[in-house]
C-alpha cells in the first residue's frame, strides 16, 4: 500500500499511444516538457516501454525516418513493478530511470513513481519540519541494539523519526556495522542534546554525527569527533 500512495496515476499523466509515430512523440515530449514518458496500447491500459525525447533528437539528427512508430526507440519495456510489490524492490528497478512504471494486480498500467516522490518519502523520514538534530548512531549487529538507543533517547526526549541503514563494505572500521539516523523533536537545548549523547556513549554506541536540522551544518561529524563545532 506504501507504493500505491505514492504513484501519479494514469489519468494524470502525459503518455504516447503504441501507434503513434516518432514525430507526433518528439511533439508530445516538446510540449509537456518532460524528457521522457510511458507508451501505451489502444486501450490505454497495457504499458509498452518507454520513449526518450533525447533517443528521438538522436535518431532525427542522424537522418532517421521520423515516420516509423514510436515503438521502434521504445526502452524499458520491462521495468516495472506491481502496485502491490515490496517497497524495496523499488530501488532494485528505478535506480537508473527518471520513473519506474507501475502495474496493477492484472497488470494493467496503473501509473509511475518518480524519483522525486520517493525522495520525498525517504526525506519524510528525517522529519525535518518537526526536527531538531539528527543523531548519527553506530552500533554493532547485535540484537536489541534498536531497542537499547530507543530507550535510552526516549528517557530524556520523544523521537521524531528514525531510519536504519547499513554501512557499506569497509565504511565503518571494527565491529560497527549499521548506521542509526535519530531525528530529536524540535525544542531540544543543547544540554539535553550533550545527555543523550553521553549515555548513548556509554552504552558504547558511537554517535558519529550531529546534524543540527536549524542551521543547516553538522556540529560533530567524523572528521571531528567528540568536537562540537
């Protein structure tokens, strides 16, 4: 249900019928403005691919025959997902796409989740407009590790997001593994900050990082650990 809110759904959307030919494409793409969008069948209803404004200047410029149907410079014919598909295979199949098509349970066209919807989403995650520092915590994999920072944060303030991530191969030197990222809720001093990060400590968390969500800068980071700038 999480991809199905975020997708901009068909009626809503600038596409090209399979039938189509390229010059009656390239003036779609001119007019909308968009670099790229879905190709679809008579019916409007079974996704074909894709076609790039930039794939149809190419094939003009070399002398193509801007007649032939728009499905001769169709791309991504297969990358899609289902409305219903696990949230993580999003970033499996959008990674190299301005938009990743979505289909329905009987897949039909359903619509397309752009990259700026999910980054929307994953910047939700910071809970930046109701944040005050964003805490940077690693940790090793041991269980309960989650529940121990949890605890030991929620004693002295609420907390107003968090996302786990882990560390990429060689990032983090010795036993730390994951990568915690806690938003404090707005209104935290800095003395309170200081106590959460003294008891994370010792507990032997590392806390990285403090980002400081008013400002716009980091107040402790790696480079300068311990040090609060």
């Amino acid at each position: 249900m999480l991809i199905k809110s975020l997708v901009l759904k068909k009626d809503y959307l600038t596409t090209v019928n399979e039938k189509a030919t390229l010059e009656e494409a390239l003036k779609t793409l001119e007019e909308s403005g968009y670099r790229c969008v879905p190709i679809l069948d008579d019916t409007g209803t079974i996704f074909r691919g894709n076609i790039y404004k930039m794939h149809i200047y190419r094939h003009k410029s070399q002398g193509g025959d801007m007649k032939l149907p728009v499905t001769f410079l169709l791309k991504n014919a297969t990358k899609t997902i289902r409305v219903n598909s696990p949230f993580y295979q999003v970033f499996f199949n959008i990674k190299d796409l301005p938009y990743i098509s979505v289909l329905d349970n009987d897949g039909k066209f359903y619509g397309i989740l752009t990259h700026a919807r999910l980054l929307d989403m994953l910047s939700a995650s910071w809970n930046i407009k109701n944040g005050s520092y964003v805490l940077t915590v690693l940790s090793d994999n041991a269980q309960g590790n989650l529940v121990k920072m949890a605890k030991i944060i929620s004693k002295y303030c609420n907390i107003a997001g968090a996302m786990t991530l882990d560390a990429a191969a060689g990032e983090l030197s010795g036993d730390f593994v994951r990568r915690t990222l806690f938003t404090l809720p707005a209104g935290i001093d800095e003395a309170t900050l200081k106590t959460v990060v003294a008891r994370l400590e010792s507990k032997s968390f590392v806390v990285s990082e403090i980002e400081d969500l008013k400002a716009g800068r980091n107040i402790m980071s790696d480079e300068n650990p311990g040090v609060w700038i």
